[in-house]
C-alpha cells in the first residue's frame, strides 16, 4: 500500500487566520487515487521546523505533498529549504513558469518585477509541473529520504488546480492498489448507542476491514467501510455483504447509501412519488426551508415555508386557535400539529413539517433550552415527536432542524409503505 503525508507549511494556518481546505481536496484525490493518506501535519514559516518534519516523513512516506511557501516574499522559505533537502547544487531557470509569470502579470496588467521573475528559479534537481493558475512552480524531487515530494503553491485554487496533475504524476511512478470506500447515512441514534447497537456486527468485521463513525449534527452519523488493498470486484462485493448484514440492524435509521443528506433523500421521495412539501417554522426560523432550497430542483416539489415566529402569525396566517395556545402553550405537541395542518392547508401540498421549541439561551420550567416540538401532516394525519438537546442556539437550531427531516422522512415513508 503506497502511503502519503499532506504537510500544509505557514504560520497563518497554525494562528488559525485561515482555513486549510488543501488537505482535504488532496486527501480525497490520493484515496480515489489508491494511495492511503496516513498523517496530515501543520508546520510554521521556521526553517528548522520544515527540515525536520519533512525529512522524518519523507523517511516514512511514499509520497509527501507541502502546500505553501513557495510565494516571491520572504517569509516564503520553503523552497530554499527543499533545495538544501534534495542535494541540489543552486537554482536553474525553468522556462515554462517564466513564460507563464510573464503571461499572468501581463495578463492582468502588472508590472513584472525581479522578485517575481525569481519564482521561476527552482532547485537544479526538482522536476517541475508548470502551474497553469499562478506564478510559482509545482515542484516534484525524486528519491528524497526514500519518498518523493510534491511542494505545491498554497493558494487554495492554485493547489486544487494542480491537484490533476500531480495524481496523473503519482500513477505514472506509482504501482497502487485500489482503495473501496462505501458510506451508509444513518439519524436517529447517538453515536455512542449505535456503536453498542452493532457492536457485535463491528466485532466480526474481517481484519482487512476498517470502520469509521463520522458524525455531523445535521446529516447523522455517516459510517464508511473501508478495506484497503484487493481486487476492486471482490472488494464491492464483500463491502455489499457486509453493509446488506448492518442495515438490517438499522433498520429505518438508515436514510442513505453513499453520502447524500436528508434534505437530498427526501427530495428523491417526493419526486420519485409526485408529492410535495411545504413547512411551518417557528424556533428554526427558516433553517428548514433553507435546506429544502438548497437542493437543486426542489421546486418541483417543495411549495413554500411560513416563520412563524409570532404568537399572532401562528393565529393569523396559519390558523392555530387561540385556544390551543392559551391551554398548552407554543411550545405543545397541539400547537405544532396545528401548526402543521395550517401550512399544509394554506399552500395545498401533499405533505408538511413543522416545529416549534427553545433553542436558546433561555427555557421555562416545562420545556427547557434545547427542547423542540416536530410535527408532520399528510393525507392520512397529523404526528408530532418531542426530542430534546442540551446545545448552544446556533447547534441546537441545525438539530431541531435535521430531526425535522428525519422525522418527515419516516412519516412519509411510513404511508408509502402502508
């Protein structure tokens, strides 16, 4: 199995001023690639700190990938540091990037300035990949410590543009292996639960086979089979046997096969059976629609949303009475059903959610911070679930809100299926 490390270099990424998004693009890339990315490290704009690290991962790597410091500033110190690495001798001219600095500062009518033209002087023993979307070169040094490195500019779109060809340079020198990867999406069940659940499962998994929890408050916990080296047919096929065997643990947990959101799968309902949605939302203030929108075609069946955040907008515009406030409160079982029947009513869909609560930072001695009411209405009725979370506001509005789907997504399933 060939391995690598991704090394992001500069101290903006270690003061957190900004977000490594690199890694994970290049991480994504070897995987697909066949190439299993073992350690990911973050490295200062030290001279001493970069020598060290990359010689001690070079030492253990097939292959190591730098982002940064290759700009024409001086706090660029990265590849003063890989020619003293790679034995080079001094710097030569590559005429390829030249041409391109010269064709991207003109381009965008700069001047061109030595110490831009000194990015196209590069250690006499890297091979260069010539960056198409910036001025500094993509470099490549063979048989470093036993590893090879690639040292790619930083900036996020030059690193992600070069991305192509450095796994199109990996394949040429590399013999890899396939990698299979297969996710299932599973909501409804604590991290901690789910593992007690098919732990008996996980236990029994063959040696080869590698299981990861990956949780996200709103698409659920993602569970991705891994097995890292064999035949790419046998390997589906046994991953298909193994997740066949989970899902009948999970049961209706089990929202999606590879990595599609809620949002996404009841999308796929709805069209697949000529339904729609709308929602009402009082304590998630819109976030529900916002999802329902943020996939691409969902006005084919998501009608419309009402925040109603106000007392009198639940009376007014969605017909709550006000007697059902008065007796039980907004935050009631019989509130959000009504809620719920309202909007269905008002924008004539098939099906409809809502939700009402507390997300925060306050509560009251019935319903405390985090507590929030869902109800789903249909053709054949009206169900509401009360679940409770103890996050800040921002957290607990996504988990009212992906319980939300969650529970719309049963209903409906639910009267499909009957």
């Amino acid at each position: 199995m060939i391995n690598a490390c991704i090394c992001t270099i500069g101290d903006e990424i270690l003061i957190g001023q900004v977000i490594d998004t690199n890694s994970s693009y290049l991480a994504v890339a070897l995987e697909e690639a066949g190439v299993r990315v073992t350690r990911m490290i973050s490295i200062g704009d030290k001279k001493e700190d970069i020598e060290e690290t990359l010689r001690k991962e070079l030492s253990r790597s097939t292959i190591v990938i730098t982002t940064g410091g290759l700009g024409p500033t001086k706090d660029d110190i990265t590849k003063g540091v890989l020619k003293e690495l790679s034995g080079s001798r001094g710097y030569v001219e590559h005429a390829g990037q030249l041409e391109m600095i010269h064709k991207i500062l003109s381009g965008r009518g700069l001047d061109i300035l030595p110490i831009n033209l000194a990015q196209a002087m590069v250690p006499d023993k890297a091979e260069v990949i010539v960056n198409q979307l910036g001025t500094a070169p993509i470099m490549v040094f063979r048989n470093i410590g036993g590893g090879t490195l690639y040292a790619l500019p930083g900036v996020p779109h030059e690193a992600v543009g070069a991305i192509p060809a450095i796994m199109e340079d990996i394949r040429s020198h590399q013999q890899l292996t396939h990698i299979c990867h297969r996710n299932i999406m599973v909501y409804g069940i604590a991290e901690s639960a789910l593992s007690e659940l098919i732990a008996p499962w996980e236990d029994a998994l063959p040696e080869d086979m590698h299981l990861a929890y990956l949780p996200n408050p709103l698409t659920g916990i993602r569970l991705r089979l891994s097995i890292y080296s064999g035949d790419e047919a046998e390997q589906k096929a046994r991953i298909q046997e193994q997740l066949t065997a989970l899902k009948a643990i999970l049961g209706n947990r089990v929202y999606a096969d590879g990595d599609s959101t809620l949002e996404e799968t009841l999308g796929e309902i709805f069209k697949a059976n000529g339904l729609t949605v709308s929602c009402a939302e009082s304590c998630t203030g819109g976030e529900i629609a916002h999802l329902f929108t943020s996939v691409a075609g969902s006005s084919s069946y998501f009608l419309g949303s009402v925040t109603s955040y106000a007392i009198s907008v639940k009376e007014k515009v969605l017909g709550v009475p006000v007697d059902t406030i008065r007796e039980h409160g907004v935050v009631s079982s019989e509130v959000v059903a009504a809620m719920a029947e309202g909007v269905r009513r008002l924008t004539g869909s098939d099906y409809a959610v809502a939700t009402t609560g507390l997300a925060g930072p306050s509560g009251d001695e019935n319903n405390p911070v985090g507590t929030v009411w869902i109800g789903a209405a249909g053709p054949h009725g009206t169900q509401t679930v009360r679940c409770q979370f103890r996050h800040d506001r921002k957290r607990n509005i996504e988990r009212f809100a992906a319980s939300a789907l969650d529970f719309l997504r049963r209903f409906v399933l639910a009267d499909l299926n009957s």
